[in-house]
C-alpha cells in the first residue's frame, strides 16, 4: 500500500508543479497582451483568461490539493519521519510552496479582474520560485540530510544566482531581438 501512495503523491506533485510554472508563464502572456493594440489585446487577453482558468482549476488545484492528501496519508503511515531533521526542513518548503501557490492564485484573480500590477519581466522571475522551492525538496527527499546546512544554504544561493544570471541574459536576447 505504501508504494502506491508514495507514486500518488508523487505523480500529483509533478502535476502540481507543472501547473505552477505553466500559470506563471500564461501569467507573462496575459500582461504582454495587455498592452497589444486592439482587437489583438482583446482577442488575446480572452484566450489567455481561458487557457489560465482551465489551468488553475482543473489541473493544478486539484494536483495541490490530492498531493497534500497523499502526503498526509504518507504520514500517517509513516509517522516516524516527522521525527527526522530533513522532514522538518522539507515540511518549511512545502510551507513556502503553499504561500507561493496562494500568491499565484492571487496574481490570477488581480489578471482574470484585468488589473495588471506587475511586469511581465517581474512575472518572469517570480517563475524561478517554484524551481528553487522544486530543487531543494528533491535534493532533501533524495539525500534526507537536513544537518548540514552551510553546503545546503550555499547550493541554494549558487542555484538562485545562477537562475538569475540565466534570467538577465535571456533579457539581453529578448531586448536585441525586439530592436
């Protein structure tokens, strides 16, 4: 039984995820179409709306929602990981997954209400959240060492610069090609 819980909770945590860099890049789409000339903006700004709603509630919700209950069902069958360091480390990420999983659903709301507060650059790196989130669940459910936390604070901060670094040459690219 364990197994199939474990694949379960898996199998909805990549969907989850999935959901979570595909809406933040639906995000991008619906603010650059905002401002596109007419009808394009018009045409453009209802598909996206479709596109996000379907996304967000039929795909990611639903992957967030049964990961959490097949976690909680790991758990119980587990009980002994709560008493371990990496769980605890890992259970922070999954807080930090939620209140960036809420702040999205917040962006789609503010979107689906036509008030665009943000960038599309800013919308951009607000994606690489979830990765940064993504690779440290991995690396500690995979390694389950929690104790040494300079390597894993250092990893995390390289992985973050590089992400960046990544996101302000693709910016370079991006701008050259548009002039």
């Amino acid at each position: 039984m364990y197994e199939y819980i474990k694949s379960l909770h898996l199998i909805f945590v990549i969907t989850w995820f999935a959901g979570l860099f595909y809406i933040v890049r639906l995000f991008v789409y619906q603010i650059e179409a905002n401002e596109m000339p007419s009808p394009e903006k018009e045409i453009l700004q209802k598909q996206y709306k479709i596109m996000t709603y379907r996304l967000w509630y039929i795909i990611t919700w639903p992957s967030a929602v049964l990961a959490t209950i097949f976690a909680v069902w790991l758990l119980i069958l587990m009980p002994a990981w709560l008493q371990m360091p990496w769980m605890h480390v890992k259970l922070g990420f999954v807080v930090l997954l939620f209140i960036y999983h809420f702040k999205c659903q917040k962006i789609y709301t503010e979107l689906k209400n036509n008030q665009v507060k943000y960038t599309s650059n800013f919308m951009r790196l607000w994606n690489e959240g979830a990765t940064i989130i993504l690779f440290a669940v991995v690396f500690l459910v995979i390694l389950k060492n929690a104790i040494n936390w300079i390597y894993g604070v250092i990893g995390i901060v390289l992985f973050s610069v590089l992400i960046m670094l990544g996101f302000k040459f693709y910016k370079r690219i991006r701008n050259k090609k548009s002039d």
